[in-house]
C-alpha cells in the first residue's frame, strides 16, 4: 500500500463517489476505480459496499479511513514542517554566549530578529568564552558571540560590532568629578573587576600594565552586573563593555569617564565551527546578526554622550 492508493481510498471515502473523487483528484473515473481494485487486491478485503446511489463503507474499509486521516495529516505536516525549514520560517536555534555577548549584544539582536520571524526558537546558553567554544566544538551550539580575537583554526570568526570598554564610576567618586582623566590619575585607585576567567578583565590589566598604570584590585565579583553593583556603590572603579551600561548612564546612577588619550576596543563576534552546516534558519539568522549590528550597533552609544557632559 503506497501513499498515492491511500489518497485516492481517502478521497473517495469522503466523496462517497468514484465520479466526485476522480473530479477532486483530476483523475479519470476509470483510474479511480482501477487504483481501488488495485489496493483492495493488495489488502485482500473489500473496503466499500458498491450497488446503491453512494458507497459505503465495509468494516475494512472504516478501519482504513481512520488510519488514512491519520497518516495523511503526518504526511502533511511533515511536508509543511520541511517547507517552513527550507523556506526559513520556522527552526530552532541553539546560541552560546559570553557574558557581555549574552546579556548585554546578543538579546538585542535576537530580539529584533524575532519581532520579523516570531515562530524561530531560539535557545541561550551563557558562559565563559572557554565553555562556549567547548560547545562549539560539540556542536552543542549552532553558534555564539564573543569579545576579542580568536586564534583557533578550528572556528569561523565573523564581526558583528565594535565594543567599546568605558571606565565607569559611581557619581559620587572623586573620579567622576574630575569629569575626564588621564592614564596617571588612575595609578592606584581601587579597580573592581570580573572574575580572573573574564576576557574583559584580561584586556583591561593587560593594556592598563603595557599603559604602565598601577592597578590596586579591591575586589573581584563574578560578571559584569557584580562589577556595575560594587562600582555603583562606591567601592571603587571599573571599565565594562558600553553596552553594559547604557541604561546607568542615561539614568546617572552610573558615569562613564573619559580617559584622555585612551581607547580600549575589542570586536564582538559571531563564531562558530569551521564546516558547520546551517539549516536555512541559521544561514537567516547569520546573515541577519552581521547586518543588525553594522546597522544598529556600530553607531556608538549614550554613554559616550553622557561622559562628555556629565561633569559631576
């Protein structure tokens, strides 16, 4: 029993006519009646009782139309779920993040991705870069988003958007007063920073030391939120990606300092396994990140606006 003898029983079933059948399958009576011999010969029972003015089903042929309305609407679904999946407009996608790429990049352009495409399912896993390229590789995740160079052959590194670190301050920080400062003023005032782990946190004693600028570490908390809450708090100074701080600044519960003659930068990207397959979803989805953040992202933020007049 083959699909296209199913569809034809299925619609004469319902049509309770060889004639009105044949009409909805744009097939001739002839072959109609010629394919249900066929699949009554195959099965070995009758499935309608022939004579009167419409068929009828025999107690074969009740149990077939019931599985046929069943198996018919599988095939259906399948076929539209393969369709959506080809076209791009349905999936499911499993992204991994850093913790500035996850909190503070990726949920914007996810979020504008899904007001064009609503039905995608799209999944968050946030770690550490090291995690997230271990998942990478177990092809855990389709892809993810990370701060700074990548040296590994064994990804695709693609640019979405440039992050600048800002050093921030709480409003009522001798720093902040000052309304921007040099390299030397910050030899030796308390730092708050990330974990030892955190890329950010390497980027920033790496190029504060090669800038010859003392660090006194007051505390170390795990992420950026820690670090922003500590600062906030007075208990000293830190430099976190822009993006993190957009909505303290604007609010003033934070200030963003300009330090003269210096600028810390780093690419965030989009990464992931070199041969990576993508369904029509992911390649979408792709696209669409590196377009959103040349559009969107690379226009710079409030904080910079905010540090310039936020003179305490």
């Amino acid at each position: 029993m083959n699909l296209h003898h199913l569809r034809i029983f299925y619609t004469v079933a319902q049509r309770r006519s060889i004639t009105a059948a044949a009409g909805d399958l744009l097939l001739s009576q002839p072959a109609v009646s010629l394919q249900l011999k066929a699949l009554e010969k195959e099965l070995g029972v009758s499935l309608f009782e022939r004579g009167g003015p419409k068929l009828r089903l025999t107690q074969a042929g009740e149990v077939l139309y019931r599985s046929a309305v069943s198996i018919l609407h599988a095939k259906d679904e399948a076929e539209r779920a393969i369709t959506e999946l080809r076209d791009g407009t349905k999936g499911r996608l499993i992204l991994g993040a850093g913790t500035t790429g996850g909190m503070y990049v990726l949920p914007r352009i996810v979020q504008a991705y899904k007001r064009q495409w609503p039905e995608t399912e799209i999944v968050f896993h946030i770690g550490t870069t090291d995690q997230l390229l271990e998942k990478l590789l177990q092809n855990v995740l389709d892809m993810g988003m990370a701060g700074g160079p990548i040296e590994d052959r064994r990804f695709v590194v693609e640019p979405v958007c440039t992050d600048e670190l800002v050093l921030i301050a709480a409003p009522s920080h001798p720093i902040a007063s000052l309304g921007k400062v040099t390299l030397k003023e910050l030899g030796g005032v308390p730092f708050v920073f990330p974990e030892a782990g955190s890329r950010t946190r390497q980027l920033v004693e790496r190029k504060l030391r090669e800038a010859g600028v003392p660090l006194k570490i007051a505390m170390q908390l795990p992420g950026t939120e820690g670090v922003k809450k500590a600062v906030e708090a007075g208990l000293g100074i830190g430099m976190v990606s822009r993006y993190a701080v957009e909505t303290e600044c604007q609010t003033g519960v934070l200030r963003a300092v300009p330090v003269t003659g210096f600028r810390l930068s780093r690419t965030m990207n989009l990464v992931y396994r070199s041969q990576k397959y993508f369904s029509p979803v992911g390649e979408r989805f792709r696209e669409f990140a590196k377009s959103y953040g040349a559009e969107h992202l690379e226009q710079g933020s409030h904080v910079k606006t905010m540090s310039k007049h936020g003179r305490g």
